[in-house]
C-alpha cells in the first residue's frame, strides 16, 4: 500500500482544468457499441482501471474493442443477441457497475459467464440484480449472500417483464434494461424515485424504443425488445461525480477561482451542485450545450468561504448518491449542521461509506453522527483541524474526499492507500496539486506525488 499526505494548500486555487470521462457513461457506451451493428467511435472514454475492465470483458464476449492513437476508442459490434461465450473469468476488479450491468447483458444471451473481482468487489451484494434477472430466465451459481466469484447461465428464451425496484437503483434498472434488449416483448422497469437515466438516453442514441412516464407507482421505464442498434459516435463529457473533488477544493479554500469544463449536467446527477447552491457556495454554469443527449456545461467555482449547514432530504439521494463523502467534508468546514437523510445505499458501495466518513471525519477532528441512514455533520465556519490517517477500505471517493479536506486543515490529512484512486480518476494527484493543493506521498517534498505519479 502507499500512502498520500494532504497539507493546506499554499494559497487560493486556480485553473481551468477538465475532469476524466463519466464513469457511468463510459460503461454503457462499450455495452452497447458492442451490441450495436457496425462501428462506434467513443471519444473522451473514462481510462480508468473499472472502465478498462469492462472493455476487456466486452472483447471476450466477441466484441472488437480497439483504441486509436488519437485517444478515440472504436467498438465494432455483433448485433443484440449475438455475443459469445467467454473462454475466460470475467474479472471486472472493483467495477460494481461494471459488473451488475454486464450481467443484465449476458442474462439475455444463450452462453455461460463466470464474474468476479477484487476483494471490495466480491463482498458487494449482486442479489438485487439477480432477482428480476431469474425472472426473466437466467440461472445463476454464486457463493453465499450472492456474492461474486459467480457463475451465469444466460436464458435461451429471455423473458420480458414488468419489474418494480424495491429500493431506487440505476444500476439494476440498466441490468433489467439491458437483458430486455433480447427479449421478444416490453421490458418495464418501475422505479420509486428517479435515478440517474444514462441508459434511457444511450438506448434512444442506438435506435432502441424506450418511453419513459411518470405513473401513481413512480417512474415507468419501458423498453420493446429486439431493436437494432446501429453504431453511433459517443462523446463522453467530464464526470460530474468526479468534477466534485476540485469543485470542494475550491469552495474550501477562500479566494480560490477554478473552472471546470465540459462537466455532465444531467439533471439526475446533479443533486451535488443543488445541495451546494443551497449553502451558498458560489458555483456558476457557462456554456450550457447538449452532447449526445446528455447536457454538458462548463463549471466555475468561487471559494468565498460561506457555506452554511442545511437539510439534505433522502429523495435527493439517487442523485448525488456517490458525492456524500466529499459532501460531509464540506459540511465540516462549513457553519452550522448539516443533516443528510436517507444514506442507506452508502453501506454497499465499494465501502461501508457511512461508517468510513464518519470515521474519518472524527479523527479530522470533526463533529458527526450517525443514526441510522442520517448522518450529522457539525461545523463552526472553519476546517477541522485534520491530522487524521485514513482507512480508505479501498474506495476511491473516500480516499480522495479526504485528500481533498486536507487541503484546508491545520494539520495534514493522509490516507493509507492511493491505489483504489486510479479506478475512476487517473491523474487525479496532477490534476488537483495543478491547481494549487499540496498532495504528496509522505516522505516526498510538499505537493509532488513522487516520481512515479499517481497509482
């Protein structure tokens, strides 16, 4: 493992910079160019460690998934139905996205899989997507609590069905919707809440029918079965659950000015800048545009030093569900409570987030609480002190969140290992000491990660 050290930044931030590629985009944008007939050209692809294994898993499913010299990546397609059987695991590391959504894929295919991966993702629970995926005729061997290593008999026949989500999950939508493109028949999907819609909006960009309606049950997601899907260029804008991290950084330390360009602005995405504006942070959208259907806009943030603690209710959960980690850090150095109801989901991410941010944010020297799905986070109007060393439990938004606090404490703030950042955010330590913050591996001079960069 190694270890990274945050110290205060030197003074206000600045730069105009661009994120990696959405995470969530750039998993589907390989699904379905492989499902598609002819070529898609993918630019601004995600490179990071979940989104390459994806693209692994799709060449071994029979797909030619290439990348030019020019950085686009070009997926040549077999048709709907049409994949292969793998010869070998399906190894999707720490892709939970990945992972369930490419099980929607296979479930629809006459062809046996077997999943796994690494050692967060093999404890993370895959019977929520199990279940209509049984339903609609797939078979499935896993080890106990339906946990990865797993193996997947996909359903000659695939069944449509009228699946109603328990809990609001875009994941197990997207793995409904996906095993529905091979069934011969309307696959609806009804969700309580709205989650974020990446998948409706990609299907309708391949050719493939899909209707969307709000109903008294909630939100009613139909998709007909049997489309075919034709090739189509993708341009994957910046991912606004990574743009969080210099966006905080930013609005903790006062006087700083940075933009952030070509940020996904969906609007079940969003609920981060919402949140944020509500506690009078100086955030800004410029050049407002739409980009294979998905809104992208530039974002400039002004750190004036005058967040202040609200109520964030449990329905906007679905839509800033992966920034509550760098959220709650905010909120420490914000003035007043801040109070976030409905975290439930937080306990099956890559981590148990909500303990792990509680945890962290107490030995920052933080005021927090947790009482079932809320969590409590105090603030007087000035950083924690920080001089914690955090367990990152191999989640990468926990270890940069706190990379991220450190930036405005006292006392330096280090994690214990920066490996798991690579899975959603290459260059995530250039990119952020570009702007002015002060991360280094212990040992190395202030603000320089060392020779080797970011793992």
């Amino acid at each position: 493992m190694t270890a990274l050290r945050s110290a205060a930044a030197r003074g206000p931030l600045a730069g105009d910079i661009t994120v990696p590629g959405d995470k969530s985009i750039s998993h589907r944008a390989l699904m379905l160019g492989s499902l598609a007939v002819g070529e898609t050209a993918i630019t601004g692809l995600l490179e990071g460690e979940d989104v390459l294994r994806t693209a692994t898993a799709m060449r071994a499913l029979g797909a030619s998934v290439t990348q030019h010299p020019d950085g686009v990546w070009h997926v040549r397609g077999v048709g709907v139905g049409a994949l292969s059987e793998p010869d070998e695991v399906l190894d999707m590391g720490n892709a939970g996205t990945g992972a369930r959504l490419l099980m929607g894929v296979v479930a629809a295919h006459p062809i046996t899989a077997f999943f796994t991966g690494d050692a967060s993702l093999v404890r993370r629970p895959m019977a929520r997507v199990m279940t209509p995926l049984r339903q609609m005729g797939a078979t499935f061997l896993a080890r106990s609590g339906d946990r990865l290593p797993l193996g997947l008999r996909g359903a000659a026949s695939p069944l449509p069905i009228r699946y109603r989500l328990p809990v609001a999950s875009a994941q197990v939508k997207s793995a409904v919707l996906l095993a529905g493109l091979n069934t011969a028949g309307r696959t609806t999907v009804v969700e309580p809440e709205p989650t974020r819609d990446h998948t409706e909006l990609m299907l309708r960009h391949f050719g493939a029918t899909v209707e969307v309606e709000d109903g008294p049950e909630g939100r009613v997601v139909s998709l007909v079965g049997q489309p075919e899907l034709t090739g189509r260029p993708v341009l994957v804008p910046g991912d606004p659950s990574s743009a969080a991290f210099p966006i905080a950084a930013a609005l903790l330390v006062e006087g700083s000015d940075v933009l952030v360009r070509n940020v996904g602005l969906n609007p079940l995405r969003t609920g981060l800048l919402t949140t944020l504006q509500e506690m009078g942070a100086a955030i800004t959208i410029e050049n407002a545009r739409t980009q294979a259907g998905e809104p992208v806009g530039d974002l400039r943030i002004r750190g004036t030093g005058s967040l202040s603690g609200i109520v964030v209710p449990a329905s906007r959960a679905p839509s800033m569900i992966d920034e509550y980690p760098i959220l709650a850090c905010l909120a420490a150095a914000g003035r007043g409570r801040t109070v976030m109801h409905g975290l439930g989901e937080l306990r099956v991410k890559e981590s148990d987030r909500l303990a792990a941010v509680a945890e962290g944010l107490a030995a920052c020297g933080a005021v927090v609480a947790v009482d079932g799905d809320t969590l409590t986070v105090e603030g007087d109007g000035h950083a924690p002190d920080g001089g914690g060393h955090i367990a990152t439990r191999l989640d990468h938004r926990i270890a940069m969140a706190f990379l991220v606090l450190g930036a405005a404490t006292r006392l330096p703030v280090t994690i214990d290992d920066e490996a798991a950042i690579a899975t959603s955010f290459p260059g995530f330590v250039e990119l952020m000491n570009g702007i002015g913050t002060a991360i280094a591996r212990p040992g190395d001079g202030p603000g320089e990660a060392g020779p080797a960069g970011p793992a």
